[in-house]
C-alpha cells in the first residue's frame, strides 16, 4: 500500500513534531477573540481589527526573511521559531495572571507569531523537500493533510471545552506548549544537516526581497497556481465571518449546530488526503491537480442557500463535506508539485513570497467582503464570492510542465543534499498548513 509504506524514524519525528503543534495551533482556535472579548471586553471593531492587523503586519514583516532563510541550515530556523512562538504565547497568560493584559499585547504577539509561523513554514518545506525522496513526496504531504484536517475536527471544540472549564487563557497556554514539544520533536531527528552552499552569485542584494515572486511569476505553472489559490483561500476565508453572521445571528442556529456544521466535514479531509496518492497513481499528478483544483471551486456558492432549521444545517454540512474532501485532495497534489517544481536553492524564498501573498491577500478580502456586507447584506456578500470562486478554475495550469533546467529553473536533477550522517540532533517540522500547501 502506498499510503502505508514507512518513510524512516526521522520523518516519524517530524510527522509527530507537526501534529502536536498543529494539534496546540486548533486547540486555541479564535483563542485571541475570545480573549479579547471575554477578558478585555473589546468591540466587534478592535476583534476585526485583531484578526486581520496581525497577520497583515505579520506577513510584511516576514518579507526580508526568505532570502535569510535560505542560505541557513533549516532546523535551527525551525527551533528558534517554535520558541519564538512560545515565549510570545506564554507571555499572554502571564500577563492575564498579573492583571497587565492589554489589546496591544494581543497585537504585538499576533504579529510575532504570524511573522515566525511564515519563517518557519518556509524553513520546513525545503526540509521537505531535502528529508524526503521524490517519489515519497506525495505520501508525505498527504500525511500531514491528513493530520491537519484531524486537528481541525477535534480542537476547537476541546478548546472550547477547556476555556468553559479552566478559563479564557488555557488553550494559549496548550498551545505554547505544543510549540515548545514541537522544538523538542525537531531536535530528537538524528543527523547532520548540511549547510546551504552560498555562491557568489548567490550573496544577498536588495533584489533578493523580490527573488521569491520573480521566480513564480517566471514559472509556467506556479504562476496560475498563485493566483488561483490565493484567490481560492481569500474569497473562502473572507466568507466565514460572513457565514457566522448568518448561521447564529440571522439564522438562529445555536452555536453547537455551527461548530457541528464545520467539525463533521472535516472527515472529508482525511477521506480526500487518504485518496490522493491513489488517485495520482491512476489518473496521473496534473490531471488530479486540475480536477480537485476546479471541484474545490464549485461548493461554497451552495452556501448562499442556507436557511434556518435541520434542512439548513445538512446543506451547510454536504456542502463544507464537498469542499473539504476535494480540498484535501488538491492540497497534498498541490504540495508535491510545487515542491517538485522549485530548485532547492531558491525554495525558501518561493516559499516565504507565497507564504507572504497568501496572508496579505486573506487580510485584504477579509476587509473587503465585511465592507461588502456592510452594504448589502452577508447572504448578498456569499453568493458574490461564490460566483467569482467559480471562476477560478480557469486560473489552474491546463497543461503539463516538464521540469526546466538550468540553475534558477525548477528541475528534478537538482542535487539533493549528502545523506544526514548519525550524530547530531534536529531537523524539522511543519506548523499549521502542511510545508508546501496552500496557505
């Protein structure tokens, strides 16, 4: 069985270091909201604001990072970001003990975590790509999808749980910790990274802040890609506030029927993860991308149906059921091929300006459809997202690219790194989304 076959202990340390962190990273879902309205009683303004500055900043913030990233060895990248993490996120709960909280300690420590998680994503996908053979990529990826749509089921509804007992701080505080394990799993990998080679070509210059982007939009097939998904994450994202709005306010849904609505589809991830390496194998990488990437678009303007009562909830349940089973297919094809796509020596900085774009485009839509709805109506600002969603698919590679040679074109042969020699500790680990998948 493909989806079965053993990819080596230090994979397991980097499989288990990503789940409990990706597990901490669910737990304390909407934890800031919660905080900021339970604790710091804050409007509906400042928790927007919360939600969408953070990132924001975050993201520009991270630009100047990529080219860091990549002439440096990966792992302790990886470490010095989960602790970054956990010192930001522990200093939340400290400060609620001492009574010091503030909304502009909620700020700044969004900022830092958003700025270290797309560092770290960055980092973890070229250890990816460096840890594991080609042919293993897809397994690989189709793994962490898998743990990531578990994690997504199961967390915020145990964190829910924990702050009705525990209080409004105990999923940060879960989720620092996740960060500080995670740490520990990179460094429990045994052997030696080698360091990045840096030519003179290669030195940093002013024009390496850009590198990222100059590269996708160089390439055939990562340019659509772009494009299409960050369009496809940012109409998706900027909707569920929006459908919030609609299920609990207008709607009357309880709030444990609209956490049932988007926890019971959540099995349609691991479904579509499991079948993805088995759907490539058949079908062929391209036209399994191609299929998934298009189906993914058609589900969410289903959602400008939804009314009030049992009829309702199932709709909203086939329909998130639909969209995350294709998602969960797409995103480990998606992984792979760009991975496979980039040349190691320039994918951190591919990385980190994807990383980057996506984050600033979610903030920007976000912004954008609250204004939108703010006009109309959230049902209008839905059903306007959905229609241009289905015309996303035309924005997916529609042909096959062989891999391209030479020194900055995306190509198979490039070498791979030395064999890890037995001796020393670390490697690496990816957070919330799996390295390499869309954020």
């Amino acid at each position: 069985m493909v989806g079965r076959r053993s990819l080596g202990r230090q994979f397991q340390w980097l499989w288990a270091a990503y789940a409990v962190s990706t597990f901490g990273t669910w737990l304390a879902f909407d934890a800031f909201a919660l905080i900021a309205i339970l604790v710091l009683h804050a409007g509906p303004t400042a928790v927007s604001v919360l939600a969408m500055a953070g990132p924001a900043v975050g993201a520009a913030v991270a630009v100047p990072t990529g080219p860091w990233v990549e002439f440096r060895r990966k792992r302790p990248v990886m470490v010095a970001m989960d602790l970054t993490r956990f010192a930001a996120l522990i200093s939340i709960p400290a400060a609620f003990v001492l009574e010091w909280l503030s909304f502009a300690q909620l700020l700044l420590v969004s900022v830092i975590v958003a700025a270290a998680n797309i560092i770290f994503q960055a980092a973890g996908g070229a250890c990816l790509k460096a840890l594991v053979e080609p042919q293993d990529l897809l397994v690989a990826t189709g793994r962490f999808e898998s743990t990531t749509w578990t994690a997504t089921a199961l967390g915020p509804p145990l964190g829910g749980a924990a702050i009705g007992l525990f209080g409004p701080v105990t999923t940060v505080v879960a989720d620092a910790v996740s960060y500080l394990l995670s740490a520990a799993g990179i460094r429990a990998i045994s052997g030696r990274e080698p360091q990045p080679m840096r030519t003179d070509a290669s030195r940093l210059r002013a024009g390496d802040l850009i590198d990222g982007w100059r590269y996708i939009l160089s390439h055939p097939g990562l340019r659509p890609l772009l494009f299409n998904t960050i369009l496809v994450n940012g109409l998706i994202m900027a909707t569920a506030p929006l459908l919030a709005v609609l299920m609990l306010g207008h709607l009357g849904f309880a709030p444990w029927q609209y956490g049932l609505a988007f926890a019971a589809p959540c099995v349609g991830g691991l479904i579509g993860s499991r079948l993805a390496s088995r759907l490539v194998a058949r079908c062929g990488q391209h036209k399994v991308m191609l299929t998934a990437g298009a189906l993914r678009a058609c589900w969410p303007a289903g959602l400008t149906f939804v009314h009030s009562g049992a009829a309702g909830l199932v709709l909203v349940i086939a329909v998130e059921l639909g969209l995350i089973t294709c998602m969960g297919v797409f995103n480990p094809v998606f992984a792979t091929y760009r991975l496979d796509q980039t040349a190691a020596d320039r994918l951190a900085r591919t990385l980190s300006a994807w990383s980057v774009t996506s984050k600033a485009t979610i903030a920007a839509l976000t912004a954008l459809w609250g204004l939108l709805a703010s006009i109309t109506s959230p049902r209008t600002a839905i059903a306007v997202a959905g229609l241009l969603l289905l015309t996303t698919p035309f924005l997916l590679p529609h042909q096959e690219h062989a891999p391209r040679c030479g020194p900055d074109a995306p190509s198979h042969t490039t070498p791979k790194p030395p064999p890890l020699q037995s001796g020393s500790a670390s490697e690496r680990t990816p957070t919330s989304p799996v390295p390499g998948s869309p954020d």
